[in-house]
C-alpha cells in the first residue's frame, strides 16, 4: 500500500464510514480527516457526527454546508437540461455527488492531505462518480475506497470490528433498506426490493404519503418561474433551496415523486431502487409546462437530446467535463426563454399542470383557431405541404 | 381549377364532409364517392354514415374496418418505438391518419377515380400528415382540399349551405369543442382550451372519470408482452384490438390517460389540445416496465434517441418514407427482448407498474447484491474508474 | 397586390435584379432602394454598381461592407461546430444569406422602408433562407418575391424587358453556369451539371487550378490557432478576413477545395453543385487536427452530433433562432479549447495536416506507449473490460 | 491463477505469440491450441506459421480462412451504417476484432478448451474488443492476457525468454513500428509517429505510393453497386472479397486511402496512427456518391446519426449486442436504396466520384432547374416559407 500521511474521508456518521476511520488509520498508518457535507438530508442526520467523528478516531471533522449550492449550481442546471435517466429517475443522489466530491477536495487543500476517501461500495455508481470528480479536481490525490479493500463483508463484522475497538456505534445488525438524502430526494434499496416482481412494502417510503392516504381534498399551487428557474411559490418569493424545502412540504403529503425503477448502473448490471422527489417532481411538472409554450418544435425537438445526453452525463459522474460545459450552454440558451406562471394541481399521488402563461408563450389563440389572421393564410399550407412532401411524391414518381 | 371526373372523399358524417360532398359535385362538376374509415371511432359515429352520404349527394358509400390493422401495424411499431411527442402526446390522432389515406387510395384504385379530397382544415397537422401519404402512395391523383379553398368559413354558413340544398345535417350551429377519436385515443380542442390559463372544464372529457370521480379502491391488472406486444390480460389471451379496448373499459373509470398540452404543431404554430388515452397509457406504462428490465445501459440511451425522432415523424405524417423503416427497424431489434409479465395499478389517474418479471431480464439480484459472485469481482471497479476518468485524469493533470 | 411605398431590394447588379428594380416599380408602383452586400465577392463584381442600380430605376443605392463581419461572426461560429451539409458542402452560400438578409432589415429601417425584395428564384433555398430570416428581424415588413410573381422565365425575356426600357445591361444572352461567390467560395450550378453522369468541364471552375495542373512541389504552410479560430498565417498574425483571402490565394493554385455534390435541396429536390473553397478547405483540416489533440472521446462524439444539426439549421436558413443559439453555445463550450499549431501539406488538390500541437493536447506519448507510468496501470484495464463488457456478460449467460 | 486445461491462443507468429505459447504452458500448466486467423494480412504472414507454432509448444494449430466471412458480414454491414471512427478512421482493425473472436470462440469449442488468450496490450482497445466479444460468446470461458499479468515488457525481454527455451524466431530485437494488418487496410503505430508535431517518415507506409510518387495519369474505375455492395469493378461481377483486393492492387499505385490521425482510445488516453485503406476509401467514395442520389434529407440527417453512433461502437468492440443489431437493421433500411453506377477518378491521391446514376436516384433534371414542372409550383414556395418560418415569426413578433 502506498503511503499516506492524511486522509480526508466523505463521513456520515453511519456504520460504514464510522468503520472507515479507525480500518483508514490502522492500515495506512495515516491522520483521518472527517468531512461531512450537509447536502439537506436532514437534522437528525447531522446531529452528533462531529462527535461521533471524533470519537471514531477522527482527527479534525468539517462540516460544510452546501445546500443553497447543491440546489443553485447543480440541481437547477441539471432541470433546465430536461434531465431525466432513463425516463424516470431525477438523479437526485448523482446531482450532489459532484458538489460533495468538489467540497471534499477544498477540504483537502485546506488541510493539506495527500488521499482522499469515501464509504461507497464496490458496485455501485457511487464510487465511479466520486473518483471520476476527484480524477478532474484532484488527480495528485490518492484515492482509498475500503469496500474495495477490506474483507469486512457484512454489518455483523463492521459492528464486530467497531466493538473490538471500543467505538460507539448506534447502529443496528440488521438493516433493511440502503438509504440516501439530500434537499431533492431520498433513495431506497435492498430488503423486499431486489425481487422486481415484489411490491415496495409500506415501510419502504420514508417522505411522502401513498396516494392512498393522501387528502381527498387536491391542492393548487402556484409557482413562478424565471429563467428556467421557479422563484417565488403562491407569490412569495424564496431562494432555489427554500423553494425546494417549501414544495416538499407541500407535496410530500400528498404522495407526490414516488418512483420504482429497474435501472442501468454506469458498473454494468441493473439494481432496482425507490425513489421519493416530492418537490422535485412539482418543479418539473412546472417548468415543463412553461417549456411548452416557449419552444419552437425544432427546439424542443433538440432539447428532448440534450435531456438524454446530460441523463447520462449526470448518473454516469462526468460533471467536471468539457461535455458537460457544452451541454449545458446549449441547454441555458434555451431556458433564458423559461420565464411564467404555472399552476399546478397536487392529487393522490399526480401533479398536473392545469393553467399555464407566459410573457415568451409563441402560444396564440388567434394564430391557433380558425379565424383569419395576418400571420397566416391558409393556403399557405398548400404550398408547404407541396414541398414537405415533394420528396415523396418524387419518390413514388420514380418507383412507377 | 383542374378537371376531375370523379373524387374519393374521406367522409365521417359530420358538418363539415356533408357539405363537402355537394362543394365538390358543384364546384368541380364531378362524381364523389365518400370513404369512411372505421378506426374504432365509435359504432354511433358509424350508424347511419352510408345513408348520409348518399343524402349528401354521394355516389357511393365505402365503409372499411381498418381497426385490427390500424393497432397491429400502425399503433404497435410506434409503441416499439417508445415514441411520445414532445414529452406528453401518444400520437393518437397522428397514427392514425397514414392507415386512412392508405385506405382511401385503395378506394380509389378501386373505383377509378382521379382525385383524393378530406374535410381537414388548412391550420392543421391533419391536410400534411394525409397529404404527405397520399404524395408517397398516390403521387398521380389530385387533392382538393376544400377548408383551404371555399369562403364558408364558420359553422353557420355550413349549416345555410347544407339547408339552401335540402341536405338533412343532425349537426347544431353551436359546437364548443373540436373531437377526434379512433380505437387509441380521443382528442378535444377549442372553446375555454384556447386559453392556457384556463383549467379545462368537465364537459372536455368523455371517455373517463376525472381521478377524483374515480373508484376508492385501486386496481390490479396483469399484461402479458411478448416481443413488445401486449398479447394477454389477466392470463387472457387476446388480439391488438382487443387488449386495447380491453384496457380502456378498465382503464376509463379510474381516470387513466388524460393530458392537457400546448404542442407544437407542424404548421409552425402552437395549439392547446386535451386527449385521453386510457388503454394506451396502461400499455405504455407496461412496456416501459419491462424495458427497464431487458434493456441495457448504451441500448436504453439509443432507444430514447430512437423514441425522440420517431415521435416526430409520425406526428409529421411521414409513415411511408425511408425514414420511418429506417427507425422502425432499429426499434424493432430491441422488441424482440420486450417479453414479460407485468402487473400494474391504476389509482385515482394514475398508472403504476408494481411488479415486473422477464426472461431476457439483465436484472440478477445476485449481481445487484453486495455478496460476492463469479461474474462482478469489486476490485475490478477500481480498474475500470481508472481508465473510465482517464482522459479526465489528463487534462487536469494538463492544467497544473 | 398590397400597398408598398418603398423596398429595399437586394441587388447585386447581375440581369435578375436589374430587371427586378424597374417591376417592382412598375407594378408595386412603389420607390426602389438598391442594397449591395459586399461579402467578398470580388471587386470586379462590385465596380460600377451604383451606377448601374441607378439606370436601372433605383432612388438610391447602399453598397454594405460585411467581409469582416460575415467571416468572424458567421463563418467562424459554423467552423466551431464542425458542420459540413451532407458530408461534403461547406455551406458557403449558406453562411452568406443571414448576414446579408440582417443588412438589409437595417437599410430598410434607415431609409424607412415598407418592404423587402431579392432576386432568387422560386426553386432555390435561398428564398427561404433570405425571407426566415426576414420573419424574424422584421416580421412588419412585406416581403416580394418576383421570381414567384412575374412571367419572365428566360433570359431573353429578362433581355428584352430590359432593352424595352432601355435600361442598359452588359449581360449576355447566353449564361451557361450560376455562380455565386463570398470570401469563403464561388458555387456554380447549370450547363453540363445538371446531368450526374456527366463529370464538370474545365470551364466550371473558376477559382482553383485542377490537381492536374498543381505545382508537382507541394507546400507547407503553417497555421495558429486560437480559440477555435486561425489567427496567423505562416506566423503572421492576421484578421480572420486577411487568413481567409490569404488563404484562399495560397490554395487555389494548388487545386485544394473542389467539390462537386448532389445534394438535397430544402425545398424537397436534389440539384447538383460545384464548389471552390480552398481557403475553407485548409482551414477545417487545420481545425480538425487541433480537435483531434484537445476533444476527449466523448466530446468528440458529442460534437459529431453538434456538427450534424449545425449544418443543415445553417443550410436550411434557421440562423436566427434559439436552436442556433443553442447548437453554438454548446460548440463553443469546445473551442476554448482549440489552440495550437498545425502545419499542412498542399499537394495536387489535397490538404494535409502533418504536423499538429496544442498546449491542451490530451495526447501523450508517456502514456500513449508501452512503458510503465503512474497514470495508467495496465492492470485496470481487466477492470475496465470486465464492466464493460459485464451486460453482454449476463445476457450471455441468460440465454444458457 | 485459476486452473486452466487448454487454452485456445489467438497465435500471429510474431514474437508476443510466440513467447505466450511457451509462457501459458508455464504458467497455467495447460495445453495450448494455436489459432490463427486469415483475414487477410498476406500470404507472407500466414506462410509457416503452422510449423512455428507447434515450435513454439502449441499442440495443434487451426488455421481459419475468415477473408470472405469478413468483407460481407463485418466490413459491407459497417459500410451500410456510412461509420467513420472521429471523421477520419476507417475502422480496419476494429472491424477484424469480432470475427477473430467468434472463429477463436469456435475453435475453443471444438477442441474443448476452458480458456481463451490474446497477445494484445494492456493499454490498447484490441483487449477490449476481444474480451467484449468472449463475454458476449462464451461467458464461461476464461481468458489470459499474458501483457497484463508478466513482466516481460520489452522485445529484448521476449527474445531472451524465447532463447533460453530455444525456441526458434526470426524477429529482431529492434522493430520500429507496430503493424497490424488484414483485407481492408494495414496500420502502423509507434517510432517517429509517436510525436504528432513529427511527419510519418517514408518507411511508415508499406501498401501505397505517396501521392508524390503515383503515376502523372489519373485513373478511371467504374463500380456497380447493389444494394449497398459494390458487386463489378469496371463491369466485371466479383465476390466482395475480390472486389475489396482488386480495389486494393488499383488503387495503392496513385496513393489512395492514407490518413494520419491521432485519435481516443476507447481505454481513455490518445495514440497517433496512420492508415492505408487504398481500396476501402475507393468504396466508399462510390457508396458516398450513391447516397447522395438515392438518401432524401431527413434520412441522410438520420443516417449521419447512424454513423456516428455505429462508428463508436465498431470501435468499442460491442459487435454482438443489441445496439449493434438495432443501429444495423436501420441502416440496412437505407442501403436497399443504393444501386446504381459509379465512376471514380484516381489521382495522386485523391478518389473523387465523377459520374454517378441510380435507378433510384431522387435527382431529377426536370426539377432541379427553372423550367415550369407538373411536379413543382414555384408559388408554392411562398405558402412553404410561411409556414417554414412561422414560430420565428411569433416570436418577432411578441419581442415587438
């Protein structure tokens, strides 16, 4: 193994990193520095860790905050994009993993390590994005990733190794489901899941109610948007994380943003995992709205590629890349157009864009129904359709 | 205006196609023979559409079923596609119009005539997409297109022009909405809906319940694909057609399928229209679910590009192009893998796919799982980040 | 025919518009401004030709410089995305028609004018280039089109219109070629050419000597690069006009940037054109070897994409839109990296890069050889291969 | 290691194979089957390499003629896709790569091997493409990489290794450039090639003259093509293997089908390579100039995205998967339009197509040019541009 002087670790407090600390330190012989990025999973998450941290072992623990950043720089870029992997998934663990990993490197400039470290496991997305970040940021750091390390295979032996050396742990040996939070989401794995002929169990979903027990009463809300980006919420304006915190408020008790997908892993083989974007998913019932009144067809037509480019580009952790820098200028292009209101309906689980308008619609009642109009003859549409099809015609011509 | 002797009309009854066929006798001095498809638009559509014709003025009456044919060959190949315009629309109107004009052009053939003619107004998608496929299959006969050529220009002055000429017309003077149905789908457009801030009221829907009309309790149905076709329901095994008509008497009363959209219309303006899909959208859900299970990563990404250029090209009305074989094909290679069971519930408007299983499932839960296996050795993870961020590695490395 | 009270025509002093200024005055019955863009194509083009707008009936006439203008903020922001129209054409006419069309929406704003007219013809797509982007400068202004109006068809008839009025014309009865020529190429349509079986005759080409009759000593020139544009020639620094004419005088002797396409019109049919771009030529292989050093594989592959939907927007006349807008953001996110030096070989109608470097090459013989390096452990790449490759894996065995 | 039995080798006769041989037997303790593909590469290469294999230790050697199996089922179908790897590579080893693996996958099993071995690099794509190809056709097998686990890293290291066994080999200890060779084209990698700021000496080149050195004369070839194929040369029917050789002997004299490229490697960093594809770039030429006659403009934008998507993945070696089959059947849509004749002149080299004809040509005199058609209205260019420019047109006119 190579040698290491300090680390700085991406800890949460959890079993898994509580374990990295004193396995980093006994093995590379090094200094643990904790870094914990407080990306918005919460309260209950943050409480403790620095002691925790510091109990496990830990040097030094920086807390950062990222939260406005996660949302501002990250998330929204990824929207205006139309972003969405594989027709379903929105990305919420793969948008703060770049922000995580840059945040991590500052720490370890800050401190002058010479390795960083993380908790993600050998099969998982996780890792890749991670190292493919510190790889752009960072590429003189050494990179220690345990799960690929060690043979502590299961909880029962991380909570063996913590008991051995004296390290509290809360944790329990049994664990159903593999969690992960931030402002945007949470994500579910493991248990009853990895069966996809077995239904998510209640116990599965930890932010939002079924449609089942959501109100029978719906609820309009109405947001603002600028930009691309939703600025106020029933007219009161808010930074782009309170608005976030303010929809999944609004929208988690009524069961919106649940997601049950087979997925493609960047590593080759699928995982099956639920999904809660309460928020999230209002936001971009919204800005979809107003994208449909401010886009010509070819525009939208290429916007629907530049959605599919950046849902790969995302997942698969290429953020700090010159792709990602061209996708997403040809996606800010378009939503410098996105500016309106949106009045959404929230029912049982749906969200429906049910009153639209903006200052940029190319929408026009007169252009659209049957009367005349300046702007269009209609037998203008002979002509047009003549040439649209002329190839056709030339092509049946020739096969006489 | 040109001579014609004798002219195959696409007829439906309606206001319009009833004063076209004595427009087309007056104005062009020639013999109209009306042709009317039956899409699965409905038996009281159909009821009595020959004795109107002749009533109108017709010389004959041509109904012809195309409904197996229009799902089979038309509706399924767009499915295997994964086609949906502009992120909302399922195509209904569109598929359905290449069938139609293929249709009419064999009525002609068959009745000797010299020229195609159809009710479609000159703002439309509907004059392209019919003419563009009477170009590719008929480039020999004439189109008249009267909307784009006469001055009755109001419903009005159809119903005056019909009463001047003792034509009987069930039509009213006042029609709010204009409606389009066939077997996948039907389509409403105009009164409130031509303002985008507008909700649309209940009188828009007539195939479903709104969700909140819907049934307390949910509902559990069964789909059986093989190769990207729906061929059973709960274990039934049916026809297209069937499955299709099937699910949307299921589907209906739990407020499945409707959207409410601003698109963009070939012509080059934007139009609001509203469509309910019921069955449609339960076998939309249903294929998604088992691509997700046989699909990989590259053939998932290239099937969306695959989706996105078709949605266009059947809204566009190019079916009898290169282009569309082009892309058929492509979609075709991977419906071979689409072979499964999936079981989804319908709630309050929404479709959900609850379980999924097929036999060419690239999902394994032993390779999905943190144990070890023969095929996934986590070490190899480290190899691939590295050569995976490589040319990232570089240019940072460049940049010092 | 609607009212005008003074147009300004696009004129470039050839018979089409000198015809043009006394019809539009005769049957508009409306004043007649001449513009004369002058995009580089050649003084003898543009020598007396105010004096010969004025005996032809115009009240004035406007000759606009735009060789700088159209080559640093037309031509290069093309370059950037690597287009070239169906594999071949460089879009030379193309390029022109936008800047062209913006000058004259000036002149109109300045002289006050009420409409716009050009000379192109009604098979062309340059009329729709011209009046797309008339609709979006100055959608207010109307738009005459004589070619689609009068019944003047041949050149005689144009000759004899003339000499009726007597309005003098140099032009001769006889023209067998139609060329048009910028800065950046001469294009040539007609005669023999309209025949694909028959190869151009020497009297085509009017710009460039034939391979045959090159130099048999080939020549080295060098270019820098910045940004994605030549700045110097030979190690002299140049405006991007000055490399494009010094350029275009080193090449054409030596036979570079012959084209000789059919290709596909956008009003529906092919036509067949010749092309002399031998400045451009060199240009784009210089480009190119730059790319070759500083695109990483998926960027590459991206702007493939790019280039592909830039071309034909560009060929197609949709300069002022937010798809161009878009396409060349994402462009340009690539060409901050495009500087270095390339040196080419001219030999005998074909250009050469031979010698390439960049100070963002991601090319590096260390790593790129056999050796042993720190960036790259042969080891990963069984890593990287078994991940890769890990869906065809499990597919594989499935099908046991 | 694991335990291997046999072992089937991808045996060249060159000094890596040579020491793998004896290096497998070692190492494994297996038996080891040479085999050896002809795709190609020259008599001189294939002669004795029997006799040396056994020499080496192998205990039986199959030698496969795969040179027809290769131009019809891997080259032609790739060519129907138009796929040139980065605008310029022709894709000659890449395409080689799947064959090779299916014939070895083939041997393995009649010979009843457990085990599969190549001599490729680790820092190479050719290791890719071939364990791609095993993972898709024998997932069961294991596979040896010799160059990833020894640490024989030089060619003396190989020569001693093969003396101290005394196992003859005629390679010398000095070898500049590293070739790789098959019916298509010949590579060569390596010496002054490895800076691209360095011409390719002369000796680089071994199949073509310099343009400097071919003949004064142009050359004519006329090809026949047939759906896709090129089925005569000069009017004489041959196989596509013959055509593909007999191409190769007409067209290496007048220095057709050089490139000199620096490219991505599919394993993340850049190599400089330099290509001969003489006869190759002659079909293509010809396929090109087909295209251009038979391709409306949607499908040849569409078929520009199959070639860029097809040209990644020949060169990632995912020949045997799903996106391969899909990205093929939409190609082959198109290429049942190719047919026709082709006359291509030859000159220094240069191919240019000169004269082209296709029973399916879209190109049509009588359309192209002024003259007055049944086909085309020049009036109708004005209804088409309206519509064309429509959303441009709201635009301006909302921006007023």
């Amino acid at each position: 193994m190579s040698s290491i002087k300090k680390v700085v670790l991406a800890y949460s407090g959890g079993l898994d990193t509580s374990a990295i600390v004193p396995w980093l330190k006994e093995n590379y012989n090094c200094e643990v520095v904790a870094f914990v990025a407080d990306v918005g999973q919460g309260a209950e998450e943050l409480e403790g860790v620095e002691a925790k941290a510091i109990a496990s072992g830990a040097s030094e623990c920086h807390i950062v905050d990222l939260k406005d950043e996660l949302v501002a720089d990250y998330i929204y870029p990824t929207l205006k994009t139309g972003a969405i992997y594989e027709g379903t998934y929105l990305l919420g663990t793969s948008m703060a993993r770049p922000i995580i990993a840059k945040a991590q490197v500052e720490v370890a400039r800050k401190v002058g390590a010479d390795a960083l470290s993380h908790g993600c496991t050998g099969k998982g997305n996780d890792q890749v994005r991670f190292e493919s970040c510190f790889a752009a940021l960072a590429p003189d750091l050494k990179v220690i990733a345990p799960w690929r390390e060690w043979d502590l295979s299961s909880r029962e032996s991380l909570l063996d190794y913590l008991a051995e050396r004296n390290i509290p742990c809360s944790a329990s040996a049994t664990k159903i489901y593999s969690r992960d939070a931030n402002a945007w989401h949470i994500s579910h794995e493991g248990g009853e899941l990895e069966d996809p002929w077995c239904q998510p169990s209640d116990q599965v979903w930890t932010w939002t109610n079924s449609p089942e027990q959501a109100p029978n009463e719906s609820l309009l809300v109405q947001l603002s948007i600028k930009n691309g980006e939703v600025v106020a919420v029933n007219g009161e304006q808010m930074s782009p994380f309170q608005v976030l915190t303010t929809l999944n408020e609004i929208a988690a008790p009524h069961g919106i943003g649940r997601v049950d997908i087979v997925e493609n892993r960047l590593v080759g083989m699928k995982s099956r995992g639920c999904y809660e974007t309460p928020g999230g998913t209002v936001i971009m019932a919204a800005l979809q709205a107003i994208d449909e009144l401010v886009l010509d067809k070819t525009s939208r037509k290429w916007k629907d590629t530049l959605a599919n480019e950046f849902s790969h580009l995302v997942y698969d952790g290429r953020w700090f890349t010159p792709l990602k820098d061209s996708i997403l200028a040809a996606a800010e292009a378009f939503s410098t157009l996105a500016t309106g209101e949106v009045v959404l309906k929230l029912y049982k689980g749906q969200v429906t864009a049910v009153q639209k308008q903006s200052e940029n619609s190319l929408y026009s009642e007169d252009f659209a129904t049957f009367g005349e109009d300046d702007v269009y003859d209609q037998s203008h549409a002979e002509g047009f359709i003549r040439l649209f099809s002329l190839s056709s015609r030339i092509s049946a011509m020739n096969n006489k």
